[in-house]
C-alpha cells in the first residue's frame, strides 16, 4: 500500500464541490466560507487553490493539503482519508503508521478556542442567562472537539 499524491483531486474542486465552500475569487489564497471546525465566521477559511493548504482565521486551525483537512474534519487516519480521496494504491508494501491530522500547536489552538466558549457559557449560565438551542449544540460540538483532540494526542 502506498500514498499517491499525484491521484489527489484538484484542491479548488475539493472544498468546492466536496466541502461547499464558496471561495471568492482572488489569487493562491482564498476566503472559502464558514469554519467546519469551530462552526463559525461567514469567510473565516482561507485555502490555497494550488496545495490545498487550509487555515482558520479565527480558530487558526490549519494544513497542508486536502488529506489533512479531510484527517481533521471527519476525525480519520491517514489511510483512510488518502483513500477517500482516492490517493492510496495496492503495491504490496505495508502501510505505514498514523500521523495526527494536525499538529500539536493546531491542537492547543483549537483547545484554547474550544475552552473559551465553554468558560463563556458556563459564566452566562452562572449568571442565569439561558443557553439557546444553538448554544446548546455548539456547547456539545465543543466537547465533541476537545474529546477527539484527546484521542489524537492520546494515541
């Protein structure tokens, strides 16, 4: 089993036409929509069209290419992101071990960012301010998030 990097799908058409951004016009970097991560900003990715590299300008969560973000947002291994985006061939050669879809400091910004908005809403709730029905289910994507980066460091 080996990874094909030439096999990867065309990153413009990727968060397209697989992600649904919207990217706007512009030259290699460019504004793509809302963060799938921390679920906000209305033009908060940026994506490079020719590498595929991603970042959050407001998570700051970030990649290299279409496999990482892929590892990230639907919380894979390598392997199977590769395959997913039809990268991984059958040549006989063992697979190699897991990387983390993302690295350690990506991983401490995400949990800083997760945390502040956990801490927000345990103060509004200790100040009786009610959780709404979206600041409920963004409360349990937070948790959600912190457990995965958890496991990822965990491994």
């Amino acid at each position: 089993m080996s990874y094909d990097r030439s096999r990867l799908p065309d990153p413009a058409a990727f968060y397209v036409e697989h992600r649904g951004l919207k990217l706007l016009p512009g030259k290699l970097w460019r504004s793509g929509g809302p963060c799938e991560f921390h679920g906000g900003g209305r033009d908060c990715m940026r994506v490079n069209v020719r590498t595929g590299a991603f970042k959050c300008m407001n998570c700051e969560i970030g990649g290299g290419d279409v496999v990482a973000y892929l590892m990230a947002v639907e919380c894979i291994g390598f392997i199977e992101a590769a395959k997913q985006l039809g990268a991984w061939t059958d040549d006989g050669k063992p697979a190699p071990r897991n990387p983390m879809p993302f690295s350690a400091r990506d991983a401490l910004a995400v949990c800083d960012f997760e945390i502040t908005f956990a801490a927000i809403a345990a103060g509004n709730m200790a100040h009786g301010i009610p959780l709404t029905d979206a600041d409920r289910a963004r409360l349990l994507l937070c948790a959600n998030r912190l457990c995965r980066v958890h496991e990822w460091i965990a491994r």
